[in-house]
C-alpha cells in the first residue's frame, strides 16, 4: 500500500457506506459520523440479523440504501417503519436489499465515496472487492478478506484506495509516512498478550471460553476477542501488514506491549523507530481510515503526559502461541493457503465455544488442515479463494466431529 493516497480530502462531507453497521466497528463509525460535524453523511448501510438496530440507524442517518442478511427485506422495511414512526420520522422510505449478497450490492453503491467494511469473517471478501471495483476508498476492519484473499484484493486496488482501520494498520501506515519504502527496515506489530500472556501450553489446554472471551483491554467480538487469546488476531495482522505495505514477512515482527497505547512501530535503516501511541479507543482509527489521509479533531482522547505511566515491551512467546510463525508459513507456500487457515480457524472457534474442543485445538486444527491442504495449479481468482474456504471449513467440520467424539 502507498502511503500517499490520489484521494483528496472533499469540499463537501464525505459519503460513506457501513458495513457491519450493527457491530462493533460499524457502531462505533457511525457514532464517529455523528460526532465529527460536517466531515461525513451517510450514504448506505448494511447489518446483519439485529433489524431493530439496523432500522434505528437508518431513520437516524436516512441512509439512501439498507442492507440485511436475513432473505426478505419485508422485516426489515416493518422494522424501519416501525423506527422511523418511534423517532416522529414522517415519509422515510429507503431502498431495501436482503439475502446472502446484500452487503455486496451495499458495497457497489454508486452514490458513496468511503466504504467502511465493518464485517468480520469471510463473508466479507466479496463486499471489499466490489467496493474497490466501484472506485470507493475501502476504510478496511474486515481483516478476513485481505487475508484469504490476498493478490486479489491487491490487484483490485488502486494505490491509496485502501485505508486500515485496525488500530495497528492504521499506526503502521501513519509512521510509514516518516520516511520512504527504502528506508523501512523492519515493522513491529503490537500485541496486548491476551488474557493468557504468561501462560505454558498445559495451562492453555483447560483455559474456558469465558476466560477466553475476558480481554483485558478492548470490547470485541467473539470471534476477535478468542482470536486474540490465541494470537491468531495478532497472525493475520502480521500478513496483513505484509500485504498492504509490500515488506517482507521475515521484517514483520511481533511484540506484546501489556498497556495498548503504542499500536505499532516502525523501524528505520538509520536507527529511528516511529511509534503511533492514543489510548485503546477505535474511533480514532476509524476516523482515520474514513477520512485519510486527513485526520478528525476530536475523534478521540489523546494520551495524558501529566501522570507517570510505564510502557512495556517483550517478546511473544512463539513456542507457546504458535499461530504467527505457523502464519507466516501459509502464507509464503501459497495464495490460497492463508484461506484455509481463517476457514479453519473460525469453524474451530466456534467449536470451541460450542465445548467440543479444546483451547489449544484451535490452533492445532490449522496446522492440521495446513498440512493436508494441496494448493490448486492455475490462475488465482476470488472464486479459487472462496471455493478453498469451503473446502476448509468441511474438512474442518469432520476432524473436529472426531476430537469432539
């Protein structure tokens, strides 16, 4: 990714279309449109099965265009127009688009400007194409489909048309403009540790999903939040980094820093290491990637330098939490290989939580499926990409029956 983006900041409020509107990132952009006047307007919005919520935030930002997952937009127009006569909103009527595909159409829509994928998982590989194919600056959280799909969101993109919304992306390609690609010697990635940092192998084996799910910095959702436990999060953003900003994945290094206040760094040929540092808020990264390269004022609280405060840094214990390397080898073997490992994960995740595996099953269910997984001859596609998800989550789906039984 070029840190320097052809997209210019707009004399009119920019229109963004949110994905995932009723999560976590979509909850929190919108709550960054209401709050930075005059800078943003809502064009579209997609969620996912919450309707009441979905319709709430159309009536509040008359959204042009509303997407659902359920298969009949007539619950979703029933919601909206049961929110829009709470709310004393008279002649309110959006268009309307439901079933498996609705957040792809949200994403093409032709009368936005920014795309705020908020969606988390897989399904959202399909939507951040079409974004880019609709020429939208893709402010990117749905960190899935950059991962499976990879060369093929990279090849969709123009340069500077993807904006991280991760709070270390978003940290990274803010010291990245300290100095030019020749000059970057490595990128440190930051992690919080989890909720388990310290712990050996055994001690993971009984961890519950409870204490999987208690992160002891963000409010995330389940798939995150365990994926953060098991330092699978922090796996995908190291090749994360390594596809949006084009460094090698031996100059991507992780290290866990307990306090989330410096979200990642960047070290020069010349000694200088580069750090973006705000307290654990996602609105300022949000913000960010909505409106870049342009800041927001006030998108969030900045650090208070008048109190004492220590900042700590270590290594990940990568013998114990295994996931990054076991990363950084799927995605050097293949382009489709790294789909396998996301697949496998979230089906393993949900298994876990479900208690039919165990904590460190998860991790090992991707080197299983790794090791089986013979990648296809012939030209990479996001077909090629979606059909080896599937082929993952079924494989998946049987040895995991076997550890269950």
């Amino acid at each position: 990714m070029s840190t320097q983006s052809s997209f210019c900041s707009p004399a009119h409020p920019r229109r963004v279309t949110v994905l995932g509107s009723t999560g976590s990132i979509g909850t929190q952009g919108l709550d960054v449109i209401a709050q930075a006047s005059g800078l943003f307007s809502v064009a579209a919005l997609a969620g996912g099965h919450n309707l009441r919520l979905l319709a709430e935030q159309a009536v509040a930002f008359r959204a042009e265009l509303v997407g659902c997952a359920t298969p009949d937009a007539s619950a979703l127009a029933q919601a909206i127009s049961r929110a829009a006569e709470a709310a004393g909103v008279r002649g309110y009527r959006p268009e309307l688009v439901a079933g498996q595909h609705a957040a792809t159409e949200v994403a093409a829509y032709g009368h936005a400007e920014v795309v705020l994928n908020g969606i988390t998982g897989a399904i959202g590989l399909e939507p951040t194409l079409a974004a880019l194919t609709a020429g939208h600056l893709l402010a990117l959280a749905n960190k899935e489909s950059l991962i499976i799909g990879g060369q093929v969101v990279m090849a969709a993109a123009a340069p500077g048309q993807i904006a991280p919304v991760d709070s270390e992306h978003s940290a990274l390609a803010q010291a990245l403009r300290s100095g030019t690609p020749e000059e970057v010697a490595k990128l440190i990635v930051t992690a919080s540790g989890g909720p388990f940092f310290g712990f050996t192998r055994e001690q993971l084996r009984g961890v519950t999903p409870a204490q999987a799910l208690a992160h002891p910095t963000w409010d995330m959702g389940r798939v995150v939040t365990t994926n953060s436990a098991t330092m699978v999060n922090k796996a995908l953003e190291v090749i994360e980094a390594h596809l949006l900003f084009d460094i090698p994945l031996e100059k991507i290094e992780p290290v866990v820093h307990r306090q989330s206040i410096v979200h990642s760094m960047v070290e020069f040929i010349d000694g200088s290491v580069i750090a973006q540092a705000s307290p654990p808020d996602m609105r300022l990264p949000i913000a960010l990637g909505m409106n870049w390269p342009h800041r927001v004022p006030g998108a969030a609280t900045p650090c208070d330098f008048s109190s004492a405060a220590s900042w700590t840094f270590e290594p990940l214990d990568q013998q114990v939490f295994g996931a990054v390397e076991l990363a950084k080898q799927a995605a050097a073997a293949s382009g489709t290989h790294m789909a396998v490992y996301n697949a496998v994960n979230e089906v393993a995740v949900d298994a876990f939580h479900d208690g039919k595996i165990r904590f460190t099953d998860i991790v090992d269910s991707i080197h299983r499926a790794l090791d089986a997984y013979q990648a296809p001859t012939g030209e990479l596609s996001a077909g090629l990409v979606l059909e080896t998800d599937q082929w993952a989550r079924s494989y998946a789906g049987e040895f995991i029956k076997e550890l269950a039984s």
